[in-house]
C-alpha cells in the first residue's frame, strides 16, 4: 500500500488492485484517474454518477465494499466524518475535520495508520488521547508542516521530514510504537 500527497488536503491509497482518491474537494471528476473516490463533509452534496458512470464516490457515513476494500464512515460532531478503511490487511483511519473527535475514539480503535487531513487546531490533547487509545502505528500528516505545529508539539517529533510517499508492504510487521511522517 502506497500513500502519496495529492495536493492540499488530498491523498491517494495505492494498492495492487485499486488506486483511492481522498480529498476534502477534488478537481473536475472527468480529470480524475482514481475509480474510487472519498470525500470529506466540506466537499458538499454532488452528483458525480451524472458526469462520470465508471467512478464511486463515498460521501457519508456508511459500510461500504469497493474492489477488496472495506470501508466504515461515522458521523462525529455536527457534520464531520471519520473513516475507516481496511486495505491490504492495514486498519487506516481519515480524519478531515475539526470536531468532537472524542465521539468517535471508541471507533478508532487497532488502527495501523491514521491521516490528517486537516492540523485539527485546537483538539491536540484529544487526538494525542485517540492515538495513544487506538494503537495507532503511524501518524500521517497532509500539508504543510507549519500548519502542523501545535500537533508536532503535542506528540513531541519536531525532528520529522516531509516525504511525498509513505508505504507499507503487504504483511509487513508494525514498529514498536508510533512514528508520524508528514506528507507534503
């Protein structure tokens, strides 16, 4: 599984299989390579069947199954969703917005990997409490690292690198602890 930055606050999850867009927007669909496609509550209401029939989008809360992977949206807060995805055997969470993430930490639970996709101003104590109660392996974070830095201090890695990739092969044994890798 590959996790590369696509752009502020977008990612794509690669695996063998399937390539995943997700993204609090997205470009104009018909520009869009991915067949799945995962949007964040900002994204609004669209009607992507209308302009491009081969594409899924998920924009809500919900189970869903696309091609091998398992999917789980909740509901957090007024409006922001969390998702939770199981691809290559790897539990991997999606946060995208400020929120009552408290909500949700008794959903985010043995989770390999978790991505930011926002700096979530304001709620670092809960999500250092979420992480560290989820098992949580690897801390991803989209964007810039400025705008991470109250996170960064909360979970004290000041020393971490940008990189426009993380991946994670199939089968591959989890770190002793969390590492957080910041995607920009």
């Amino acid at each position: 599984m590959d996790i590369r930055y696509h752009g502020l606050e977008s990612i794509t999850i690669k695996n063998k299989a399937l390539e995943i867009l997700v993204g609090v927007t997205f470009p104009l669909v018909e520009n869009v390579n991915q067949r799945l496609l995962i949007a964040g509550p900002s994204c609004g209401e669209t009607d992507f069947a209308s302009i491009v029939e081969d594409k899924v989008l998920i924009n809500g809360p919900g189970d869903y199954e696309v091609e091998g992977v398992d999917i789980n949206g909740f509901v957090y807060g007024d409006k922001a969703i969390f998702y939770s995805l199981v691809i290559d055997g790897y539990k991997v969470g999606l946060l995208f917005e400020d929120g009552a993430i408290e909500e949700i930490s008794d959903k985010v639970d043995n989770l390999d990997v978790l991505v930011l996709l926002n700096p979530l101003a304001g709620m670092e104590k809960e999500l250092v409490s979420m992480v560290k109660k989820s098992g949580t392996n690897f801390l991803i974070l989209v964007g810039k690292k400025e705008d991470y830095k109250e996170v960064v201090d909360a979970f004290d890695r000041e020393d971490i690198e940008k990189s426009d990739k993380f991946s994670l092969k199939e089968g591959e044994e989890m770190v002793e602890g969390m590492e957080v890798v910041l995607l920009s």
